[in-house]
C-alpha cells in the first residue's frame, strides 16, 4: 500500500511540476489549430463564393411574398430549394438525389412557363419549395454558413446532372413520405406520365411521423363539408362506398349524399396525405392518415432510408422515376 502512494505521489508531483511546459505547448498547439481552422474556414468560404458565383446560367424565379421576380444563378436556386425542401441533416447522396431532382423540375417548368416574366415560382403549391438567403438566415441562425456549406457540397456534385425521358426533362415531384407505396401520377392528377409509377417504398413506413390523427366534432365536420357542397341524410350513415389507389390513398369517398375525390377532402381537412382511414365514434369524426405529401414521384424519406443503407443518388432517382436516364 505505501508503495502505492508513493507512486502516486510521484505521478502528483510530476504532472505539477511539468504543467507549465504542458500548457505552454497546448497554447501553442491551440494557437496552430485556430490557424488551420481559419485557413480552412477561409478556404471554404472561397470556394462556397466561387460555387455561388460563377459564370453560370442564371434563372428567373418569382419570389411569392415580394411579389417580384428575381435573377438567381443555378447553385444559388438549388440552395434555396434544398434549403426548403429537404432536411439538411440528411445524408450527401440523398440531398444528391433532391438537387438533380430540383433541376430537373425546374427545367420542366422553365419549358412550361415560356412567354412569361419568370422560369419558376417559389411555391411548393405549384412548383417546388425555394428559401432566399434571408429565409435561411432566420431558419438556420448561427449554423447558416455550415449548412449551405453542406448543401453546396451535394450540388456541387451532380448540378450539371439532369433525368431524362426521351430525351426531355421529366416533371420530377417529390413528396415528404408515401403510404409504404407511392402514387401512380394517373391516379392523383388525372395524366400519366409514363416515368411516374407507383413503386414500392416500405421504408417510408419506419418515419417516426408516418402516421398522423386528426379528429372533428360533429358540427365542425359538417361545416367544413358543406364548404365544398356536401349535404346530409338525417339519421342515416355519414360514411359511404370508398375506393382507394392501388397505392391506399382514397380514389372517391362517400360522405352523405354526395361523392367526392380524396385530393379534395385532404385540401378541406387539412390532412398531410390523401391516404386516409375515415370513421366516426363517440361523436367525433376521426381521420388515420398515413405519409404526408401527394404521393407521386420520390419519397424524400425514402430517399434518405436508401441513402442510410448505401445506395448512392443515382440509385435513388433510378427507383422513383422509372425508364429515366440521368446524364
């Protein structure tokens, strides 16, 4: 036992009296990291200034809330859809996959909007989802540098790739998380695209937000109905004849005497999908919802599951937008 506190003694002793030294190379040591740290900061910055910059095409797209058109170069406009779109904290080859995407579908929309003032709109309604700096300023506070530099990171990397069917830029939409299979665009819009297949994406199903509830009193339910013409049968059942995709969503819904589209009932209730269980009980209409988004195109969130278990972006856009090349 002395021998023990002996030694320890000497350990004590030793590390007092070589404190000094030892603080005085950790100063130092800090003193060189700080350096290197700012270098690699500034070489960063250099190179995110370079990215955002350069002499690329730019495009005109019609910010929503200025209701004004502004002129943005492509790595910009891909920041800004990412930035909306799409969690940052997701993996590189997911976000990969978002950017040529977002491409993509500007370039569909560009054709589309030829002879007016702008190529695209930042609404997620219409087109897809776009934050200016200023937006991802008051969304990403202090963290704002570090995560556009991931983001510029992954479109850096695939912006001059785009999806091609025959030849022509497809219509790529997305969505947040499907039912456990996505819609065939046919089913939700009414058009096919012959790219826009129902796919199997089960793995939407492990989102800890996959299923969401809401409920509406008697009353409530019926007012919100009778905003888009529904009328009741006195003392009969609510709930008639549903049919559904070949992806679960609701094709048609009985609801008294009238019929109507589960896009359109999703639109009144507010729900985060078309993929809906509807009944009543104890005096309150009670809505099962599963994903959220329409349903047609990529699964953000599969996206990110097959990102996790190594696929890389290609892969990713090869599941969801069928006989598509990318080049």
């Amino acid at each position: 036992m002395k021998k023990l506190y002996l030694v320890l003694f000497a350990f004590v002793f030793f590390a007092m009296a070589t404190t000094p030294i030892i603080a005085v190379k950790n100063e130092n040591l800090i003193t060189a990291n700080a350096e290197i740290k700012v270098k690699k900061s500034e070489k960063i910055r250099i190179q995110t200034n370079a990215l955002k910059n350069n002499n690329e095409e730019q495009f005109l797209v019609y910010i929503t809330d200025k209701r004004k058109v502004e002129k943005v170069s492509l790595s910009e406009y891909l920041l800004g859809v990412l930035s909306c779109e799409m969690d940052e904290s997701y993996p590189l080859e997911a976000l990969k996959a978002q950017a040529v995407a977002a491409h993509t579908l500007l370039l569909y929309k560009k054709a589309q909007n030829k002879g007016e003032n702008y190529d695209i709109t930042d609404s997620y309604l219409t087109d897809q989802g776009y934050y200016t700096a200023g937006k991802r300023l008051k969304k990403y506070g202090d963290e704002t540098n570090k995560l556009e530099e991931k983001l510029l990171l992954a479109i850096g990397q695939v912006k001059n790739k785009i999806i091609y069917y025959k030849n022509k830029p497809i219509m790529a939409v997305y969505h947040d998380t499907s039912g456990g299979k996505t819609e065939n665009a046919a089913d939700v819009w009414g058009k096919n695209y012959p790219y826009l297949k129902s796919v199997n994406s089960i793995s939407d199903m492990l989102n800890p937000s996959f299923l969401s509830t809401v409920s509406f009193r008697k009353s409530e339910f019926e007012k919100k109905l009778k905003s888009i013409g529904g009328k009741f049968i006195k003392n009969k059942a609510y709930i008639g004849k549903i049919t559904t995709t070949s992806a679960g969503s609701v094709k048609r819904i009985e609801i008294g005497k009238n019929s109507f589209s589960g896009q359109k009932i999703r639109e009144t209730f507010n729900l985060k999908s078309a993929n809906f269980d509807l009944k009543y009980e104890d005096k309150r209409f009670l809505f099962t919802v599963r994903g959220f988004g329409h349903g047609v195109g990529m699964s953000q969130y599969g996206a990110y599951y097959m990102a996790k278990k190594g696929s890389d972006y290609k892969s990713i856009l090869n599941w969801y937008y069928k006989a598509c090349k990318i080049k």
